[in-house]
C-alpha cells in the first residue's frame, strides 16, 4: 500500500501545481477590461508598455504576457536562479538572482529595472508581473548591500511570519512597501499578482513595490523587539522611516493564490480516488507543530477510515533555526509527521512548496509513510535529532521521502495533505 500512497502524493503534486501555473492567471488579467482601458490610453496617446517582472513566476508570467501581447515594447524580468526556461523575446531581458538572500545580481538587475522606468510619462504603462520571492529578487537598498543581506538571513533564521518579515524589508527599500509606483510616476503601472501570502494582502505580497503600506513603524520596531534582533544603527534609522501610504498611479490585481491551489489538490486526490476535506488556506505555524498535528489526524483516522480520505491543508509553515542542517519547512513538516504514523500502513503525509523549491535545496517538499521512522532507525538515525539539527533533507533522502518537482514556474505558497486508505 505504500507504493500506492506514493504514487497517488505524486499524482496529486503534479496536477495542483499544472492547474495553478500563471499562463491563466496573466490571460485573463490582460484580457480583462481594466488592463485593455490602460493599453488603449496608452497607445492613443504614443506611450510605451514597459514589462517588468520579478519573483519565482517571473519567466512563466512573463512568457504568458508576451503570447498575449507581443506589441509591448521592452521589458526586464528577474527570476531565480534555474527558474529561466530560456528567451521569450529579443525585446525582452532575463537576470537570475539569488533567494532567498538578494546577491549582487539581484543588486545590477533592479537597477537595471529602474534605469528603465526612469523618466516616464503620464501616458506610458508599465505592466508589473509580481509574484513570490519578489522580496529578494527586486531591490535596491537604503542601507549597505551587506547590511541587508545580513537583516535577511536574521530574519528568516527567527522563526518570524512572512509578513513580518517583508514589514521590516519594505523599510529598507528604495523599490517595496509602494516605493517602485512612485519611480514610475506619472506613468500607470497595472500590476499583475501571483499571491504567497496567506490572505493576499497586496502590500504584503514582496512587500508590496506597487501597493501602499498598511504597515507601520511602530509594528516594524514591535516586531525587531519580539525576536530579540540587533541591527545596525543605519538600519533602525530606516525603520523609523514611514513607507508610502498612497501610490494613486498603482493598480493591483491578485489573479492567483494559495486558495486555487487547495482547490487543484481537492480535485486531483478526489481522481484518485479519495474523499477530499479542506482543513484550512491559512495554515500558519512551526512546521513540526503542522506536521505533528497532520500526523496525528491520520493516525486517528487509519483506524477509522470506511472509504479512502485525504485531508487538504494549504498555507506556508515557518522554521525556527536550531541546527546547522540543511532543509525546509515542507521536509520539516513531513518528517515531523512521521513518529506519529510509525507503523500505519495505510497512512501517509506530504507537503511541497507550490515554486518547486523548499527551502535552500532541490527538492520541493516531502514524504513520510509509516516505514519512515523505521528506515531512519535503521539508519541509526533519531526524527527528534534530525529535525533539531533542521536536516530533514538527509533524513527524507535516507528513506525516499523527497519530492523533487525541479522549478514549476508559479508560487502560491504550500500544500500539505494527509492519505488514508480505508481500512481492510
């Protein structure tokens, strides 16, 4: 039956990450009224159409809104490194940069971006396609690159929410929090938006270069003095510095989310056969609480089951830094689950990132059935070391339990779903 359970997970991940790949998502926004109003005013008037776009979706939004409007005029995009999937238009760069730490090129490409937009008119358009991971692939610091660089990693080491995170980021940023719509002035910018937040809120998605910031100074110094970071002086000037709270050039569409991609792993583990129940879109948590939590959920109904189940959590987990392993929070979540199915045979829990990218590694998330545990005993390996030392990567590719999908082109945040076959 294991076979089986494995099999299905893959099933499932392939179709929820097909259905939810931006190529829809950026036909239907260019198809929509409002972006044919600002073309039209655009056009008429002898303006210019800039594309740009950033994050993990970059390429494949970027490709898509070229298929449906190939008059535009030039256009950069920034991805992450192993994302581009080769040229869409002589007309049209592509920069790979680093994530989930901005590099030097993350640095040249952006201002690169800016050097493009820089000194437009009322009448040109500049078509911003954004999406997850925008927050290390567009910027242009206030402070030192190094000093960024260094906030970055204190950040994502802290076990803080991705809003958080991007509260303090937009601060110490020339191009987040609304700051990229006013360079742009008084050119419209009509943004595009694949969302990795857990209630897409505009601002919040890589922090928001065209979107005004709801968030405050007060909140951004709370959440410094929550984690008990230290930062340098340079950069706690920048955070007592408010962000823009108007950027009346910007519209913002949000046409792809974590929602539709629960939806898709509903649809596809109901093909296969199982009775689908949504737990939630907005799971938010340590990742070993997530999976401990989804481990035990299928323990209780292994024994249960009358009819094959699988329930459906989307949402992103977090990872609070312990060791000096190598992983992510889908792996961290898997493996967590493990102890607490050790031994079902009919049981099984996963997660992946919806990007195809889980952390600092190559696989997209992971798998545990009920012979994981015994595998990593085997091994001479203990589940409540591993996940301490963060190296569920080693541990889930000890048992075959890595999902490697390779990038996917799009970025909704997670799914995690827990199998049951009925009982015999």
């Amino acid at each position: 039956m294991t076979n089986i359970l494995r099999k299905d997970c893959d099933t499932i991940v392939a179709s929820s990450i097909k259905a939810v790949l931006p190529d829809s998502a950026v036909q239907k926004a260019l198809q929509s009224k409002d972006f044919r109003t600002a073309l039209e005013n655009c056009r008429t008037k002898g303006g210019r159409v800039i594309l740009v776009a950033a994050g993990k979706a970059a390429w494949a939004m970027a490709n898509a809104a070229y298929k449906e409007n190939p008059l535009l005029d030039t256009g950069i995009v920034i991805t992450k490194y192993g994302h581009s999937m080769g040229a869409i238009a002589e007309k049209i760069r592509i920069q790979e940069a680093a994530h989930p730490v901005p590099d030097d090129a993350t640095f040249a490409a952006t201002r690169e971006v800016l050097e493009l937009t820089s000194g437009l008119s009322e009448h040109d358009l500049v078509l911003f396609l954004l999406s997850g991971g925008g927050s290390a692939l567009f910027e242009e610091p206030l402070v030192k690159p190094a000093e960024l660089q260094a906030v970055t990693k204190d950040l994502l080491a802290s076990g803080a929410e991705i809003t958080e995170i991007n509260t303090i980021r937009k601060r110490l940023s020339a191009v987040k929090g609304g700051r990229f719509a006013e360079h742009c002035a008084p050119a419209k910018v009509f943004s595009v938006i694949l969302s990795d937040v857990l209630g897409d809120r505009l601002d919040m998605i890589a922090s928001g270069p065209t979107v005004a910031d709801t968030s405050t100074c007060q909140e951004a110094l709370a959440i410094v003095k929550k984690y008990n970071l230290a930062f340098p002086p340079a950069v706690m000037e920048c955070l007592a510095e408010e962000t823009p709270k108007s950027v009346p050039n910007a519209e913002n569409h949000v046409f792809g989310s974590v929602t539709d991609l629960v939806k898709a792993a509903a649809d596809s583990a109901r093909a296969c056969g199982y009775k689908p129940v949504i737990l939630t879109d907005s799971l938010t948590c340590e990742a070993r609480e997530a999976g401990s939590m989804l481990g035990s959920v299928a323990a209780w109904y292994s024994t249960k089951a009358e009819e094959n189940m699988a329930f459906i959590a989307g949402g992103e987990t977090v990872v609070h830094l312990t060791g000096n392993g190598k992983g992510g929070r889908n792996q961290e979540l898997a493996l967590a689950a493990s102890p607490k199915i050790a031994g079902l045979s009919n049981a099984a829990v996963f997660s992946v990132g919806s990007d195809g990218t889980d952390g600092p590694t190559d696989a997209a998330g992971g798998f545990a059935d009920g012979s994981t545990c015994a595998l990593l005993r085997e091994a001479g390996l203990k589940t409540d070391q591993i996940l301490a030392d963060n190296n569920a990567y080693f541990a889930l590719q000890k048992t075959g339990g890595l999902i490697i999908t390779g990038p996917t082109g799009t970025n909704v945040n997670d799914v995690s779903v827990v199998l049951i076959r009925k009982c015999p």
